[in-house]
C-alpha cells in the first residue's frame, strides 16, 4: 500500500475547497482518507471515511445533541475531543503517515489540536488564514513540529489564488510523506541524550557534548526560551532518550514564581 494522508476538514463549510485538495493529493499518488469535522450539516458531494457523526461521538455527545446546545465553543471542543481520539488510534494502528488541514481560526484550531497529538516527526501541514499578522502561533503549534502554510486569501472557494496555495501545500505534505518512511523509528533507535542550553551555560554544554560524543552518544540540545524545556520533557515522554543533562533551570522558576 502506497503513502496515506489524513485530510481534516469542516465539510460543513469548506466541502469544495476539501474536495479540490484531495484532489490534488490524489493525483500525486496517495490515498485520502478525509475526516468530517464540521458541525452544522452533512456533506453533499464528499463521502467521508470518518463522519461527523463519528467524530462527535468519539469526542463524548451525538451530533443532533451537540447541534443542538447552539454553543459554538462546546462543539468545537467536543470535535476536538473525537478528532484527536481517532486519529491517535488511526496512526498506532499505521492507517496514515501524514497529516493536512485547512481553514480559518475555527478550521486551524481543530486542525493543529489533533496534529499536536500525534508522535514528533508525523509530517503535520495545517494551512492556515490565520498564520501571519498578529495571530499567535503557541496554541496552535505548541512544542510540536506543526508546518504553518499561510493562505495569504481567505479560504472560500476555488480561486486562482487559493488552488496555487493548495498545490504548494499537497505538494509538500506529499514530499514530506514519501521522504518519511521509517526514519521516526530510526531516531528513537539511537543512543540519544537531551542537553538543555542557555548563553550562560553553553562553555559547559559544549564540553558535556564533547564527552558524551565520545562515549558515543548523540546529544539533542534544547534552548531553554520558555518552550525549550517544555518540548524536551514532550519528546523524553514519547522515549526519545536514554537519559538527560539538564543544565538550565530556570523555567521551573519561571512557571512558579512567573519570571
């Protein structure tokens, strides 16, 4: 079986623009398999292989049941919920090897939440309206290795502007895809240490690294910036390492003390 793509979309409002991404993704030799994450109706011309049906249920509520309560943020964090719980199960169970997403801030922040779920080096694509300007990107990429591909045009129909960002995105979520095979499995096959760094510390880094390089072990520096400690302890939880130098500590004290 040939690469397959997990394409995430709120069909209720953004059915044409899904269909002609798949499109463009299938004509590069992958299999689609498309999620329905949109709330307020069913698709017309787009037979998804997850419904949304099957994403609210998944998230804790049936869809009539959710529609119902006409609360915005309820539905979104119930498809959240369902979203990330099925596609977690999907790629332990080796049903797709990347991930692509598109749409404003609701589209985006259903999009990313399930790419920040999956394992460090999932190919994760998330076009985006909102990745430029003002927007900040922290919830929506976090410590994960989430590609923001801004839209530069809103995402509504099939324009000349807007199919020119889709055939970048399919293009590089599908190279991103084929280079992929197998190399996560090799990273955590090394004798890898994390070392977190700072200006202060790095004369003493530098000389750890030195010595356990010559030990054969591989270091992983991590810049202690506010996220750096953060995305150290994400990757030590998905066993990453086989151990850990932490020379920097002072985001402990700044989550404490607010520093």
């Amino acid at each position: 079986m040939g690469a397959q793509i997990l394409l995430i979309a709120t069909l209720d409002t953004k059915e044409t623009e899904a269909a002609y991404l798949k499109q463009l993704l299938e004509a590069k030799d992958v299999q689609v398999i498309v999620m329905d994450t949109g709330v307020l109706a069913a698709p017309r011309k787009i037979t998804p292989a997850i419904s949304r049906e099957e994403v609210a249920l998944a998230g804790g509520m049936d869809i009539d049941t959710l529609v119902a309560t006409g609360n915005k943020g309820k539905c979104i964090d119930v498809m959240i919920k369902g979203a990330q719980a099925i596609a977690k199960k999907m790629f332990a169970a080796g049903e797709f090897d990347g991930v692509i997403s598109f749409g404003g801030a609701q589209g985006t922040n259903i999009g990313t939440a399930v790419m920040k779920n999956l394992p460090f080096g999932v190919p994760k694509l998330m076009v985006s309206t909102v990745a430029s300007g003002t927007a900040t990107f922290g919830p929506f990429v976090g410590t994960k290795d989430v590609l923001m591909m801004h839209s530069v045009v809103d995402v509504q129909g099939t324009n000349s502007l807007i199919t020119r960002i889709f055939e970048n995105a399919a293009a590089a979520i599908c190279g991103m895809v084929k280079n992929n095979s197998g190399q996560i499995k090799d990273c955590k096959g090394k004798k890898a240490v994390a070392l977190s760094m700072l200006g202060t510390t790095t004369p003493g880094a530098l000389r750890a690294q030195k010595l356990l390089e010559a030990e054969g072990y591989e270091v992983i520096a991590f810049h202690q910036n506010g996220t750096g400690g953060i995305a150290m302890e994400d990757l030590i939880g998905e066993g990453f390492f086989c151990g850990v130098l932490d020379l920097n500590l002072h985001e402990i004290a700044d989550r404490l003390v607010g520093g």
